[in-house]
C-alpha cells in the first residue's frame, strides 16, 4: 500500500473525505414527501425488524381504486430515503447533488396501475433504526434488510397471498442480490425484479477519485474505509451475487453516467443467472441522479415489465 507519508496532505485530506462518503455518510435524507403528495390519501406507516433485529420504517400504500393482489416492495439508494433525495434544499444534501428525487412518483405511478406498493428506508437511512455504528455497506448489510421485509410479508396474513415484485435501485439492489444469494429459499415465489442503477463501488468512487485528482491512491482510500469500520470498494459490488438472482430482472442504467462506467453495468448484467433479463440504458444525460427520477417521469418501461410478470 502507498505509505502515508508518502501523500501530500491536501490529497490524503481528499483521499479520508471520499472514504467516509462511501461508508458513512455524514447526513440522512429525510422522508420529505408522502403519498399525500402525489394525491394518495389511502397508506399507513409501518414498522419491523430488519433480520438482525434492526428496527426499520415505511409505508403500505394499497392499490387505487382498493387493495388488488399484487404486491411491489420498493428500496432506495444511499444516502437517500423511501421518498427520494433533498438536494434542492441545500447543504449538506447540495454537496452530492443538487436535485431533487421523487422516489413517491415512482410509487403513485404503481399504485395507480393497481399496484400495492410497500416502501421502507434502508438501515441508516430515513426513519429507521441505527446500527452497524451507522456503517453503510451498499448491500453487505443492508441485505438483512431485504430479508427482513420478506419476512414481515411473509407473515402478514394479507400480504402473504399477494403476487410479489420487487423495485430495488442502486444500494437497495445490491442488497436484495445478496439477500436473494444468501436466502433464496426466502424469494423462490418472487414473480421478477426491476433494478436501477445497481453499482459497484469501485467504479464510483474510482470516477470520484479520478475527479478530484486521487485516483493513485485507491488503496489509501480502502484502508481508510476498514479504518472506520467499512467494506472495501472491491467489496461493495453486486458482481459478487448477481449469478444467484434468477428470477426475471430489467437493470437500468445511465448510458453516459459522469459518476461510473459502462463496463461496470454490463458487467453486472452480463452476471445475473436469470435467463429472462433485459438491459435499458438511458440517454440523453451523463447526470445520475437523472436516472433515479426517470421512471418518476417515464414509468411506461417499468409498468410493462411488472405487467408482464406480474399479470
């Protein structure tokens, strides 16, 4: 590993900021919307326990017009929440990204097309619980999560007997591969998967370096994040799970995205054990956080891949 001493202090300075980004971020988002929002008077707030017992929070909205028999649970991104991202509020959220992110937009177009829609924030994240010292592992703990919630389905006497999909992006996705890896007796009787902007962390936070002009020091950066308690970069990718996810699954992904690489999604997709599996690339801007809004805003692609599998 490059010594320490061996860095010029601005960059090492540069070096510890970027690893605590990636492990443990200095904020939350809060849960800034709700269905009401969007017009859903009808969701209920819940809460349960992720699989290590952490406690976790969120939202059962049912299907409009009445509750159908189908059944979506919906995860997010770090650093964000069930109902998006608050860059447009200013620091600290303004220093990732200045935009604003419905993730609720994307959950009322669901709802609307007769969807049940269960959404939760992430261990860390939101409303629900602390733990893992406030460690974020983009999937290598917050699978319990995944597990956890499948679980509070699994035995909800309603609930149980919906047809279920899932929507996990970014985080939330890396997640559910490892969730789906280590427990896939727990999600056999998931119909499909629709998966945005699912990462690996050494793509990202190797763009990142790159920007900021650190890319040499990769290795400092990992160091410094197992010095706070973290994974690794090479750790924190989907690459690792994405054989065990067979069900049907759509990755999405920023064609130009500034922040990653191409090779990093197609690798990912190329990975997935699924035999039924599709690649959309969206175009038109090289910004991320572009992509989590999307469907917010162009939900046709996501309704007829739940339409599909899901009936």
């Amino acid at each position: 590993m490059t010594s320490l001493k061996d860095i010029p202090e601005d960059k090492l300075t540069i070096v510890k900021g970027l690893a605590a980004f990636a492990v443990k971020p200095a904020f939350r988002t809060p849960v800034h919307k709700t269905p009401r929002d969007h017009g859903i008077t009808e969701f209920e707030d819940i809460y349960f326990q992720s699989d290590d017992g952490t406690p976790l929070e969120g939202w059962y909205v049912p299907a409009a017009g009445g509750e159908s028999d189908k059944l979506i649970i919906m995860n997010h991104p770090m650093p964000m929440s069930r109902s998006g991202f608050t860059g447009h509020w200013g620091e600290p959220w303004s220093n990732v990204d200045d935009l604003e992110i419905d993730f609720v937009a994307i959950l009322a177009h669901l709802v609307r097309a007769g969807y049940n829609v269960l959404s939760y924030d992430l261990r860390n994240h939101g409303n629900s619980g602390t733990a893992n010292g406030g460690i974020c592992g983009i999937g290598r703990y917050e699978w319990r999560d995944c597990v956890g919630v499948k679980a509070y389905v699994d035995a909800h006497p309603r609930l149980s007997n919906m047809t279920l999909g899932l929507y996990s992006q970014c985080t939330g996705g890396n997640a559910q591969y490892e969730a789906i890896y280590r427990r896939p007796d727990l999600f056999k009787d998931v119909r499909c998967l629709f998966s945005p902007l699912v990462v690996s962390m050494d793509a990202l936070m190797g763009t990142f370096a790159g920007l900021q002009g650190v890319r040499e020091y990769m290795d400092v950066m990992n160091f410094e994040q197992t010095k706070l308690g973290g994974f690794t970069n090479p750790e924190m990718t989907p690459h690792l799970f994405a054989g065990a996810v067979q069900i049907p699954t759509m990755i999405t992904q920023v064609h130009d995205d500034a922040w990653t690489t191409q090779e990093d999604g197609q690798q990912t997709f190329d990975l997935l054990g699924s035999n039924e599996k599709e690649l959309f690339w969206i175009e038109g801007t090289s910004r991320r956080f572009d992509g989590y809004n999307y469907f917010g805003q162009n939900p046709e692609r996501m309704l007829a891949w739940f339409g599909k599998y899901m009936g």
